[in-house]
C-alpha cells in the first residue's frame, strides 16, 4: 500500500491572510500558552464522571485564558483536540502567534478553555475501553456546565477538531447546553483510500518509543513514527512543523475510533447531528486526505458542494453554513492558512 497521497494543486489565499494578519498587527499583542504561564491564562483541574450516575474519579486537564478586552457579552470557546493530539494543539508552541486559536480568540475579546481529553495530555488515563464517545461527549457536558455554573459565562461555543469536532456534535445534539458548535476537520464521508491509509500509520501506543513505560493498554493507539505527514498535513504544512509534531503526538483510544467511524456513517435520519438545534459551522481543508480527494464522495474544491452534502445532517440546527479552506490539509490550525481559518471562525461566532 503506498503512503504518498496526491496532492491538490496549489491555490494560494493571500488576501484573506494577509487582510486579517494587518488585522492583528492593529491589536493588542495578547500571547497565551497551554502551560498556564501567561497570567491571563490558568491551569485547571476538573473532577469529571464518564457517564451519568458514575462517580466523578477521572481528572480533566485544562488552560482557562481570559482577555484583557472583552468584546462584550461574558463569552468561551470551549476546545476540543482531535485524535492523537491534546490541548496544545489550540495553542501550538511552534511560531505561536501564527498557528494558536488560542491567541487569536483573546484578541477577539472571548475567554477559551482548551483541555486534555480524557487518555490525553495530562488528564486521566483509565482503561482504554471506557474512553468511548459516548463518554467523551459526557465529559464535554460536564465541561460546559463547569464554564456555565461555576465561570458564569453567559455564552458558550463548543469548538472541536476531527474527533473532537465529532464530540462536540454528540455533546451539543444529546445535551443542548451550547449556543453554537464549531467542527473542523469533519465530514459525514470517509475517503476510504484514506482510511485504510490511515489504519496502516496507527498501532498500539505501549509499542512506541515515546510511551514506553506509560503502562498503557492495547487499546490506546498512537501513529506509526514518520508517518503523520501522510493524513494530517496538505502540502503546504512547514517540515519543521511537521517534525515537531511527530515528536509531540499523543493517544487514542481503539474503542473512540470505533464510535467515531460509526458516527461518521450514520445516515442524516438516524444521526445525533439531526438533533442540535443551534446555529452550526463545518470547516474542512481542501487537501483534507481523510475527506477528499480521489475516491472522496464529497468534492472538496467547491464550498457548495461541501454544503450541499452535510446541511442534511443539521435540519434542526437554525443554521448550517459550512466553509472549504484553501491549501490546507486535514489539521487546520497548523498549516499557514491557519489565520484565515481562525478569520473565519470568528466571524462566523460574531455574526451568530
């Protein structure tokens, strides 16, 4: 099987990147970091539960980051980290102003809570089987009740990647407690070239020089070393960063790549996408190799196209827009269209 995916003809998105770089250069230059050690940034430990009824003995990890200016109402991105990845994907210590949401967002005037998802980072890391999606939108619940009760702020957004994009559609379709879902790096539709690609680069985590010692079960997964190039990054992706990433990875769990691959192919009619019932924005890259490309259903070179296919797994959202990123691959915030994404995303919030 080969490992090299073809590559999308390159398609530069200068203006939109560099309206919104002359943008920031007008704000206040306002750096957070995951570690906590910017002082408008804190660490945050929370005493979660995997289900309903069950005590609250997993520990979520988190950086909460307020702004020095708020745009107004008492607001927070809640982030969710894709698979094999944690909380500092928001906020990524390589060029940190270029590829952090989490900076980015406090110039926006809006507080972000990225956390560790559980068997991730520095949270809890239970039995592998436990970590299901079920369980992961629960934890997320517990999450926004937390910046609801506890934080008092007045609106919440669930922002997600890959698999914690899928997370947050499960969490906002099953709890409705948000006022709006953001999901990067999500489609309904697996390129199954991809996939078997994909399964290839992953293998048990205890096997890989980076975890042993970690006493982790079987069921915890990592990539393949010197393959995450193959489906996480398009073509423009810096190699430094893509090294700095393959020496940072992180987990995932065999039983939340089940759920997710079934999420993924429910039909509209039976997805818990059908029941959210707030205003809903997809992103994906172009040269998304987990979604598009030769073999994809969905054409990844027309945002109508991309539209037309998710709108009817969100009929009772009030509305769905969804929106293709140029010359970039499946990780949005790490390659360097990443503040026309963040644009993107912003306006998105402000105007819902």
């Amino acid at each position: 099987m080969t490992k090299h995916i073809t590559a999308l003809k390159q398609i530069r998105s200068v203006v939109s990147v560099g309206l919104f770089s002359a943008a920031l250069l007008c704000a206040p230059v306002v750096s957070a970091h995951a570690d906590g050690s910017n002082p408008l940034c804190k660490s945050v430990q929370l005493p979660v539960a995997l289900a309903a009824g069950q005590p609250a003995n997993q520990v979520v990890s988190g950086t909460l980051c307020k702004p020095l200016i708020w745009s107004g109402a008492h607001e927070v991105d809640i982030l969710a980290h894709g698979g094999t990845y944690n909380r500092t994907y928001w906020d990524y210590p390589y060029h940190n102003l270029l590829y952090s949401y989490v900076h980015d967002t406090l110039v926006a005037g809006r507080a972000t809570f990225a956390y560790d998802a559980i068997g991730d980072g520095t949270s809890s890391h239970p039995v592998s089987t436990v970590i299901t999606g079920d369980a992961s939108a629960y934890v997320l619940h517990q999450v926004v009740q937390w910046a609801r009760q506890q934080q008092h702020f007045h609106k919440v957004i669930t922002v997600g990647h890959s698999f914690g994009g899928f997370t947050t559609v499960a969490e906002a379709g099953t709890y409705h407690d948000v006022d709006g879902v953001v999901a990067t790096g999500v489609a309904h539709s697996l390129n199954p070239n991809t996939l078997q690609l994909a399964i290839a680069d992953s293998y048990p985590a205890n096997l890989d020089p980076l975890f042993q010692g970690k006493n982790l079960d079987s069921g915890y997964l990592t990539t393949v070393p010197n393959t995450r190039a193959d489906v996480y990054f398009g073509t423009t992706a810096e190699p430094g960063l893509i090294a700095y990433d393959e020496a940072h990875k992180d987990l995932l769990s065999l039983s939340m790549l089940i759920d997710v691959l079934s999420l993924i192919q429910n039909p509209p009619a039976q997805n818990i996408s059908t029941h959210i019932t707030v205003p809903v924005l997809e992103i994906i890259g172009q040269q998304d190799a987990f979604f598009c490309g030769a073999g994809a259903a969905i054409d990844c070179n027309s945002t109508a196209a991309y539209q037309t296919f998710e709108a009817p797994y969100y009929p009772s959202a009030p509305s769905f827009t969804a929106k293709i990123v140029p010359n970039t691959g499946h990780d949005l915030t790490l390659h360097p269209s990443a503040l026309a994404s963040f644009y993107t995303i912003n306006q998105w919030i402000q105007s819902h």
